[in-house]
C-alpha cells in the first residue's frame, strides 16, 4: 500500500496534467470523470479523500510527514509543464492510487494519459525491487523467473553454515557480531557470483545481449515501451523521458557491470559501476544493492533493493534520458 506522501505526490501531477489550477478545489460530481482507474472498494470516496488532503496541504493547514508545500507545488507545475508538452490538454488521466501493479507488469505507470505512460518518483533512490536470486542469478539466465523464487532465502542459500550459526545466536542475543559476519560474507560471495557470471556471459554474443538488456531494466529502469518521469529531486520537479530499450541500446552500451562488496557496512550491501558507451563517451553510473529482510531479520525471505547514488538530472544531462 502506497503511503500518504506518495498518493499525493501523484495526484498533483495528476492535477498538473488535468490543467487544473494550484490549490482549487475539485468538485466530487467531475472527480469520476477527470481522475479515473482507482481500484479501490470506496472508488470515489478514496479519491475524494486524497483530494481534500491535497487541498489541506496546498492550505497550509496539514502535509504528510516529509512533504512540504512548495514540493506539493512543484509536482503540479511540473505535471503542467509537461502536459503542455503532450499537446492539447489532457481532460482524463488514469491513475493508480493504492493498487499495484500485476506481476510482470514492466512498465512504470503510476499514472496514464491517453497512450502515454507516466512514473513518479519522490525523493526517492530506489530503481528497483526485486528477490537476490533474480539479480545475482536469473539477470545471467534465459529462463522465466517464477514467483517462488521471492520466497528462498538467498542468506542461507549463499552461507549456509554461517547463517545457522548467526540465527541460532540471534535468539539468544539481537546485537550478536555473527549478523554482521554474515551480511558482510553474503555481500562479498554474492558480489562475486555477480562478477563471475558476467565475465563468463559476456564471451556469448548471445547471453551478452541479454544481459545489456537486463543492466537497463535494473539499474537504469528502461524497459520495453518508453514513458516519462516525474521525479522530485528536493524542492525541484524533473521532467525526463525515458526511452525505450531498442532506443536506448541503439545508443548505448552497457560495456560492464562490476559488483564490490561494502566490507565496511553493517548490512549486507554491494556496490556496482554500470559502465556505459556511446561513440566516443563513456559514463560511470555508481549504485549499491542492499539485501535485507522486509519484516523483521530472520523472518522469511529476503529481499534486494537497488539504489542510484546520483541524481536523475545526472541521467538527463548525460542524454541516457531526454529532457522532453
């Protein structure tokens, strides 16, 4: 479930996009046919709601816990902004609200504009969500990556003996030194997989295509249709668009992906340079992964968060996205 902070961090673009100007009120009978597409039991009671928060916000009276107001502003100007860019105003705009997207869905689409996709993003680093066994496996394979997957444990898979010996002592102390000894072992030999794999992969042509794509959909969320980003870098709103994965490789290149354990982090983390070429440029691109339990350490499977240590205005000016 999404939080507060990002419902009406995408309702604002929504907003922007409609035309409809900062801070008015929307009236509930033209809600249902300008903002369409929640799936939610209380279709537009839920909206209803998001919109008076909205609205609250805008006031001075009450934003959510890390959103201020001139960020809410920025949101809708860029929104407007870049629905001037897609032509005549939009007069309906889907949007997601609370509901998740399908299993497989690849597209980022928080929210929808005729054809046109739309991703926000607030403050946020994160590129990518998914289980180790797809980053540090399936990202070198041809097969389908199944669900069941999500529910291994990559710690006890990768270390088995140490992670016994680290849960055993956990129960018995919380602050046991065997949880670091094991993040960092876990780091170092998944960091390695990683290299090994793709120093074997990239000798077949064949495997070698796969894994340039798998690099942009992973590190640098290009997938198979193009679409445009929201993104709220402090109180700035960024406009990019992201091109599609034929477009993007008809530039660049992906020449490596090198993985570095951070044998200095109390958490199980690994640090990678996506390398990229086109012509004559070569650009560095730096993130970190961090694998971690989402629900208590121990409990069930972890899961790989992938995170960017640079700015999406990095990514413009580098022309691996286009400013619109």
């Amino acid at each position: 479930m999404p939080s507060l902070k990002t419902e009406i961090s995408e309702l604002s673009v929504a907003l922007g996009l409609l035309g409809v100007p900062l801070g008015k009120a929307v009236p509930r009978q033209d809600i249902a046919s300008a903002i369409i597409g929640v799936t939610h039991k209380d279709h537009h009671g839920h909206l209803g709601a998001k919109l008076n928060q909205y609205l609250q916000c805008l006031w001075g009276s009450t934003c959510p816990k890390n959103l201020s107001v001139a960020q809410v502003r920025a949101l809708w100007e860029a929104g407007r902004d870049l629905g001037q860019r897609l032509g005549p105003m939009a007069q309906q705009v889907v949007w997601s609200g609370p509901t998740r997207s399908a299993p497989g869905v690849v597209i980022p689409r928080d929210i929808q504009v005729g054809a046109t996709f739309v991703s926000v993003k607030v403050e946020s680093n994160v590129m990518y969500n998914l289980s180790p066994f797809v980053l540090f496996r399936d990202f070198f394979s041809d097969g389908v990556v199944g669900s069941a997957r999500r529910k291994l444990n990559w710690f006890q898979e990768v270390d088995p003996d140490l992670y016994h010996q680290a849960e055993a002592a956990y129960k018995q102390d919380k602050n046991t030194p065997l949880r670091i000894e094991l993040f960092r072992s876990v780091a170092k030999k998944s960091a390695q997989l990683f290299n090994d794999q793709w120093a074997e992969a990239s000798t077949d042509k064949t495997r070698f295509k796969k894994l340039l794509t798998n690099a942009a959909k992973f590190f640098l969320r290009i997938n198979n249709a193009p679409y445009y980003l929201v993104a709220l870098e402090g109180d700035k709103g960024v406009v990019a668009f992201v091109p599609d994965i034929t477009t993007f490789l008809g530039k660049w290149q992906p020449l490596e992906v090198e993985a570095v354990p951070d044998e200095e982090a109390k958490q199980s983390k690994v640090r990678f340079c996506v390398r990229l070429r086109s012509g004559e440029r070569e650009k560095n691109f730096r993130f970190h992964a961090e694998i971690r339990w989402s629900h208590g350490q121990f409990n069930g499977a972890p899961e790989v968060k992938i995170y960017k240590n640079f700015l999406y205005t990095d990514l413009i000016q580098s022309e691996v996205y286009y400013a619109p």
